[in-house]
C-alpha cells in the first residue's frame, strides 16, 4: 500500500471534515458586527427602527427611555442653529426633508400605525391652537425614544434610538398644551441627514469642524431630560409625582435626574466583583 506522505495528511482531513460537516469551522449567518447576514443561523433584529441594529439575543438588559431635548439650553445651541430664524437648525432641517424631498414617512402615533400627510404634517408644523402661524424658533423641543440595554456579545452598554417626535410646547400652542406634530423613524433620520452636510450640527468654537446629525446622535452630543422609563402603567415621570408636591414640575426634572443616575450606577456596577 502507499505511504501518503505527512504533508498532505492535514488537507486531506479538512476536505474529509467539511464533506462531513461544513458547520464544525464555523458559521457563515449572521453576527452581533453583521446581525442581517444570510447563512445557517438567522436572529431577531430591529431593522425598521434601528440605525445600529443589535441581535435581540445579545441584549441582556434593556429598558425604554423617552427623552427631551430643550434646543434653548446652552450645550444644545450647535442643534438649535443660528441668529433669530433657527433656519439652520434640525427643526427646519427636519420640515426640509419631509416638504421638498418627501425624505421620511410621517405618523401622527407612537406606535407607527397612523400615517400622516404632508399637508398635515405642514398645518401641525406651522399653525397654533388659535389658529395663529408660529416662528421655527419656537419649536425648540426634540423628543426622542431609545432603548438603554447592555450588549453582552460586545459587554457594552449601548443607547439604541428609536423614533424621533417633533412637538409644539404649550407656550407656543397658545398655551393649549403640548400639540404632536409628527413621529419619524430614527432610522430614516440617520440615513438621510448622514449625507447631507449643509444639515448640521454647529460647532461653533470651530466651525471646521462641524458634524452631521448623524454623527452628533453617535456621539450624544445634546443634553436631555428623561420624560418617561418602562413602567406598568405607561406613565410620564411627571404623572408620577405626588399631586400634593408643591412644585411638581421640577420634582419630575429630579425624579428623571435620578433615573439617569441609577442608569450610570447600573453600568459602574456590571464592572465591580
């Protein structure tokens, strides 16, 4: 019988093993990097909503947050834009996009199910309870709903932004109350704002270095107050103060503060032994 030499013992076990089972070097599907990938194994990913899609199975930990972002505030200047107009800014950049471009599917809900017209989204952008047409300036409000959750493929903690709600403050509203004017997929957002550069967010120590949107949500430029968390009873963290408090609404700006703060002693704890 033939002697087969020993430098061709190993590829001809590799041939004999992959006839046998191609999976023993590994899989070809998806992974937490490329989580849509075809190939033996598929997994659960939010591919709507999410501009960074995460497998629902590498979330350990998740909670939803809803935020907002005052544009009035100082940090938040560079997204709120210049001069008097605000012409500049990501409320206007937002009404570009839907009005000349058609950029974004509107809904008048949370939950994505109502679809909402242009001409509506222009009469719920421009016109007061009364009646009156207001000043882009005076939509100085960013609502935004993400998940906070911790990614154990990557031991992570990691903010996955959902959906963008642009509001009318009551102040504006004629003092009638707060007035939805349109929820956008934070996806779409991404995509869209990623390549356009005269949309951005300013940096005005530096005006060379000025960033997209996009960039600015990757790097959570902005200051944001929490407004809601995950509860039983879907209840706004200001819904949840005491009636008999005296001064409610800044128990509602502590209480989220403190949220934040548990949500940091939650990431500090996961390290400790």
């Amino acid at each position: 019988m033939k002697r087969i030499e020993a430098k061709y013992i190993a590829p001809l076990l590799m041939v004999m093993l992959m006839a046998v089972s191609p999976s023993v070097f590994g899989q070809t599907g998806s992974t937490s990097v490329d989580p849509s990938a075809t190939g033996d194994r598929q997994f659960e990913v939010d591919t709507v909503f999410s501009a960074h899609p995460i497998r629902e199975d590498d979330k350990m930990y998740q909670i939803g947050v809803w935020r907002r972002v005052d544009l009035r505030e100082k940090y938040n200047h560079p997204l709120y834009g210049t001069g008097d107009t605000k012409r500049n800014g990501i409320i206007f950049s937002i009404y570009k996009a839907v009005t000349e471009e058609n950029a974004f599917e509107l809904f008048a809900d949370e939950e994505f199910t109502e679809p909402l017209s242009i001409a509506d989204f222009q009469n719920n952008f421009w016109m007061s309870a009364n009646g009156d047409s207001i000043f882009v300036k005076n939509l100085y409000y960013l609502d935004f709903k993400e998940d906070f959750l911790f990614d154990k493929h990557h031991s992570q903690v990691k903010f996955d932004v959902k959906y963008i709600h642009l509001v009318m403050p009551s102040q504006t509203n004629a003092n009638a109350g707060e007035k939805s004017i349109a929820y956008i997929r934070f996806k779409d957002f991404y995509e869209y704002f990623k390549n356009h550069p005269e949309a951005k967010w300013i940096n005005f120590s530096n005006t060379s270095k000025d960033l997209s949107y996009s960039q600015a949500f990757d790097l959570r430029l902005f200051k944001s107050v929490v407004r809601k968390y995950s509860n039983a009873d879907d209840a706004l963290i200001a819904d949840m103060v005491n009636p008999d408090n005296p001064n409610p609404e800044l128990q509602a700006y502590l209480d989220g503060l403190k949220f934040e703060y548990d949500l940091l002693e939650f990431e500090n704890s996961l390290w400790e032994w």
